[in-house]
C-alpha cells in the first residue's frame, strides 16, 4: 500500500565563523615544526623528538584533510550530490586517524630497538625543539578555540591542545637525561607518547568508522530519540527509525509515526521536527506519518527489517 510522505523543512548548522586562516597559519606553523624536530631528532639522536614530529606529521596531515573537508563540507548540495559533500569531513578524520596510528606504529618498534641499546642524545638540543613545539602547538590551538559548536573544530583545538603537553613532556624527558645521564629516558619518553597518541587517536578512529559505515552518532542515544517521539501527542508507535551523520556535525533521521486517528499530520511533523532539532541536535528529519491500519501493512515495521 502506498504511502503519503511528510517531509519538514532541512536545517543545516554550520560553524558560524570560517576557519581558512586559521587553518593556513596553523598548517603552516607545524610543517616548520616538523622540519625542525627532525632534523633535530636525527641531529641530537632523539628518538622521542622524532616520535613528536611523526605525531606532528600527523597533525599537518590532519589539518589539511579538515581544511579540506570544511572548505567541501560548505558547498551547496547538487543533483547527483543530494546531500552535498558533509561527508567529507568523516572520510578525512578516518584517514587521519588510520595514518597517524601507523606512524605511531614504527616509532614504537624504532623505540623498543632503542631501549634495549640506547645512544647519547643532545638533550639541550631537544630542549629547544621541543620547546618550539609547545608554542607552536598552543598558538594553533587558540586559533581554534572558538566554534566548538562545531565538532570539527572543538576536535582539532583538543588535539593541539594535547600536543603542546606532549612537547612538554619531551622537553622534561630530555631535563632528565642531562641531570641523571640515564639514555634509556628517550627511548621510554617516546613509547609513552606512542601510548597516549595512540588512546587519543582510537576514540577518533572508532567514531570516524562508525560515522563513515551509517552509525549513530556517539553524541545521539537512539532509545532516547525513539521514546521522545513516542510519547508525542497522538503518537501510539514509531518503528523504522534510522539516524546517521551527514557529517562530523550534522545528523539526520527518519523515521515512522504511527498516530491516532484525530492527529494532524502537519502540526504533529512540525512539533517533531522542532524537537528533533533543539533536543538532539538533528536538523534533517524526514517522518512519514501512518494510521494504525496503514502500519498493520507496512512492511518495514518489523524491527529486523531495514
């Protein structure tokens, strides 16, 4: 049996400020970091130097992906892109997060191989470098320090954030060796880096996946969404429910609304749709409102149907 599809009006929220700048100073900030930290790392023969300018390396390769992906995530939707290019803004976070787990990878192995025989390190050279990584990391976290509506942008301003502490970490790993002269320090500082690069970059590589494969969005509890709309006026039953992100900031749902027979299809759409938005944060919804009588023959109201 066919049936009448209501569909409310899209909202899309966006960052309200445009990051170009800060995306170009920042990117451009750390790929002289990096240059520095490895050359310094070979010349000073630091290894937990070289683990913070692989991390680094990763942060270029992420603020590129993001201001990438903002720039697409912006364009307007066209005939064979419905949904515009939001989705950008997943694929380049999953990107990221896989790259900079394999380059946490090798310098884990390099650094077990250093533990076990370590090398004279120029401590004061480090101290310098990594010094330089703890302002560059904080300048470019308060470039970012507003917007954090947008999930984005509250992710890179963390991310820097982080890293200034990491670079300060290096910094007090290279003052032990110059005052207790044990090597073995470097080596340890690194797997330490290794390890906490590596906790952070799961979180962001297991949300990036599920994004990217139609899931929930981690900041969206469905069981709450589906027992909201139960309990909306008239509403006797909701079934076929689906959300997923449209982007790293924006979700959108659909879902059936089983109603009363004195509903207004209409009023009930609008209060929904409203709800929707200032409850759960979901701008796009698309609700196809039944009777009880349409739902017995609706063939997606079995729960193990897609």
């Amino acid at each position: 049996m066919p049936h009448d599809h209501h569909h409310q009006d899209h909202h899309h929220d966006h960052a309200p400020a445009r990051f170009g700048t800060a995306f170009a100073v920042g990117a451009a900030l750390n790929i002289a970091l990096v240059a520095a930290q490895v050359a310094g790392g070979f010349a000073a023969n630091s290894m937990a130097l070289l683990a913070d300018a692989a991390h680094n390396a990763g942060d270029v390769l992420g603020l590129l992906l993001a201001w990438v992906a903002f720039v697409l995530g912006r364009r307007l939707p066209t005939a064979r892109r419905t949904y515009g290019w939001g989705r950008s803004s997943i694929l380049a976070a999953l990107a990221n997060a896989v790259v900079l787990l394999i380059s946490v990878g090798a310098i884990a192995v390099e650094a077990v191989q250093r533990l076990f025989a370590p090398a004279p390190v120029a401590g004061t050279t480090v101290i310098w470098i990594a010094g330089a990584g703890i302002v560059v990391n904080g300048l470019t976290a308060v470039l970012f320090a507003r917007g954090h509506e947008d999930l984005n942008i509250r992710s890179i301003f963390l991310h820097m954030a982080g890293d200034a502490a990491i670079s300060a970490g290096v910094v007090l790993a290279a003052i032990a060796i110059l005052l207790t002269g044990r090597l073995w320090i470097d080596p340890a500082a690194s797997l330490a880096i290794a390890a906490l690069i590596t906790v952070s970059t799961w979180g962001v590589l297991r949300d990036s996946a599920n994004l990217a494969l139609d899931g929930v969005p981690s900041r969206i509890a469905e069981a709450e969404v589906e027992a909201w709309l139960c309990d909306l006026p008239g509403v006797i039953e909701v079934h076929d429910l689906h959300i997923w992100g449209l982007s790293t900031t924006e979700a959108a749902l659909t879902a059936h609304l089983v109603r009363t027979a004195h509903v207004d299809d209409q009023e009930l759409i609008r209060v929904a749709s409203h709800g929707l938005r200032a409850r759960f944060h979901i701008g796009h919804a698309t609700l196809q409102v039944e009777t009880l009588d349409v739902a017995e023959s609706c063939r997606l109201r079995p729960a193990d149907v897609v």
